[in-house]
C-alpha cells in the first residue's frame, strides 16, 4: 500500500492523542479526529489499496506502473507465481485514461488449448461442431478498455502469430468468420516463465516477444522484500479473522521472526493461504505458527543473527505506529505484541527505537485542533 504524501496516519493520531482522550468525555470534538482519519483516507491512493508494502523492491515496480499507465504502450509483468502480477494489471488500467472502460482478464493455462483461439477471437455459429450461438471473444469485450492476459508464455505456439497480427494491425475475424473486426485495446500480459530462454528453445516466437516485450516490470518475490511480511501478516490476519469470525490480538515475535526466515516459494499467496489456515487454528486470540517446524529446503535461516533481531525490529515499528506510539493500556503496542509494557520500553531501547518528533503540519493541526475544543468547550 503507497505511502501517501505529507503527514503520515501514526504522525497525526499521537499529535491528537491528547484531544482524543478528552474527546470520549466531549463527543463533539471527536469531529476532529473523523476529519483527520477522512483527510488521510482522501490522500491515500485507492488505486494501489490492495497492493500492501513499503519495501523500495515494490515502490519501484509501482513507480513504473505509474510511468507506463497514462500511454497505451503493451506491459509485460513479470514475476514468479504468487507475487501479485494481476493486481499490477489491474492497477495500470486504473490509473490510465481507459479506467472507465472494461478491464477484460484470461489465464492462457486455464483454457485448453484448442477453445483458447474462441476464447480470444470469438466465434461465429456454426464455426466447429458444438458452436450453436455466435459468441463474442476477450478482445471485442475489451475494445477500448484494457486486455490482460496471464501466463501467456502458456500460449500454443501455433496461436501465437494470430495474437501479433492483432497487435500490429488492431483487427481480426471470428473463428469460422469472414468479417473482419477493427478493435482498439491496450494490451497487458504477464508470465512466470523465462521468455528469452523459451524463445532461445523455439518455444515462443521471438517476434511475439519483442512486440510484448516493450515496457516490463518485474513484480519481486517476497523474499526479496521481507520488510514488507509484518504489514502483509497484518492485513491478512484482519481480513480472514472477520471472515472466519475469530478475533486475533497478538501476533507473537516467534511467528513473525518464523515468516521472516521462511524462502516463501509460494509468495504472497501462500502467506495468505497460511494466514488463514492459522486463523482457523488460533485460540485465545493469539496467532500460531502455521510453518512446519523443520523444513530443510524452504526455511532459511540466516546464520547472521541480524535477521531475528531486524524482524524483531520491524514488527515493533509496525505496532507502535499501528497503535499511535501508544505503549501501555489495552490497546496499547505491548499488548497487541504480548509483551509487558516494560518488557517493550526495554526492547525498543536495544533496538534504539525512539518516538520520532510530529512534523511542523501535525504540531500546526494539534494547535488547531486544541484551540478548536476549548472554543468549544467555553461555548457550553
């Protein structure tokens, strides 16, 4: 998720922290705080909402998403299984001038390969034994809004030079048609395939390469940006506890340092899939460990001992921020990490964590705000 530009949500809620507590005596000034929670909500981007992380892997493919959206040029996504190609898809034809028009998807794998040309193209009826009905294909529902088309290195070879004469001349006919169609489409693809290695192996037309291949992004592997796991295991437990109605309060240091040391071959996927299975599990509001506790091939554990003692790190930035910089109390950072509260001053003194001092916007906000409710308060 993009960090909007400005004053940050953590910055704003512990510069109103104190109004906050006296807005649960004075219901009015509680208005304040909607206001703020509305400002920040109107900043952030909702094009990339459901694109959750703060690594500098992941703001560089978005970065370029955002360079690539407003042109019509073809994107080629690439990344490994998992990794969130689609939402970068869909993200590129949000933020281009098509948004309005259709944003038409197909997984070549999923489709057998002798129905993929009807798929694609359409056909007319009575163009093969079963075709009782004309039916419309991807790329005439797509006219004038986006196509993407994933796993497309799954794409029978023999269908290939099809797909580039769309691409070049914008037109094509109806499997079993004559009529030919003029179409106006812009064209994302993705693949988990090494493309110039399945060309090199004359797997894929190189000509069909070259044409897709004219802005990639390469969407990075969760074990390259591991910073962003604590914030990722956050937004799955929340979304799958009220899915499955369980409430989960503490995300103990172990299974964050546990996801932080495993190679993730399934990605974002599979964290999610585990989450939930640890949801189903979890009892007395805390999270388990959903790894195996011994797996040679997918756990790597660093010999370094950095890698704990970062993961230990970031998931207390994570929680001081998500709690406002609060550290006691039921809502507070040490009970959200199952800590003590002296137990947490005391780690984040080894790991040097201080309370960062509220930018100039916040401390002009919270002057605002503190004159606002006594005005207020005076007016009773």
């Amino acid at each position: 998720m993009r960090t909007p530009q400005g004053i940050g949500t953590a910055h704003v809620l512990s510069a109103l922290c104190p109004i906050a507590v006296k807005a649960r005596t004075w219901e009015g000034s509680m208005e304040n705080v909607r206001k703020v929670l509305s400002i920040e909500d109107n900043r952030s981007d909702s094009t990339f909402r459901h694109i959750v992380g703060e690594s500098p892997a992941l703001k560089a493919a978005l970065t370029k998403v955002e360079q690539v959206a407003p042109t019509d040029s073809t994107v080629l996504v690439l990344g490994e299984t998992g990794t969130g190609k689609e939402l970068i898809a869909s993200a590129i034809h949000k933020l281009s001038h098509r948004c309005g028009r259709p944003f038409v998807k197909l997984n070549c794998a999923a489709i057998p390969s002798d129905l993929l040309e009807s798929e694609l193209f359409g056909h007319e009826k009575g163009a093969f034994t079963g075709a009782l009905a004309q039916r419309v294909g991807r790329f005439e529902m797509a006219h004038m809004g986006t196509l993407f088309l994933d796993e497309v290195g799954d794409l029978p070879i023999s269908l290939q030079p099809k797909l580039l004469r769309v691409l070049q001349e914008r037109e094509f006919e109806r499997l079993g048609g004559t009529h030919t169609h003029k179409i106006d489409v812009r064209l994302v693809v993705a693949t988990h395939c090494d493309l110039t290695e399945m060309v090199r192996r004359g797997q894929f037309r190189s000509d069909l390469y070259y044409r897709i291949n004219v802005f990639p992004i390469t969407v990075p592997p969760l074990r390259e940006r591991r910073e962003d796991i604590p914030q990722l295991v956050c937004h799955f437990v929340d979304i799958y506890s009220r899915r499955i109605g369980k409430q989960v309060d503490h995300i103990p240091l172990e299974t964050l340092a546990a996801f932080n040391s495993y190679a993730w071959p399934g990605n974002i996927r599979e964290l999610q899939n585990l989450i939930e299975r640890a949801i189903i599990l979890a009892s007395s509001g805390t999270l388990p460990n959903p790894l195996p506790s011994s797996d040679p091939i997918h756990m790597e554990m660093n010999s370094a001992r950095g890698t704990f003692k970062e993961s230990q790190r970031a998931l207390i930035l994570y929680a001081l921020e998500a709690c406002a910089w609060i550290i006691g109390g039921q809502h507070g950072a040490a009970a959200k990490l199952g800590l003590k509260r002296t137990t947490l001053i005391t780690k984040m003194r080894y790991f040097g964590i201080t309370r960062p001092q509220p930018t100039s916007e916040a401390r002009e906000f919270q002057d605002q705000s503190q004159t606002q409710l006594r005005e207020w308060t005076f007016s009773q």
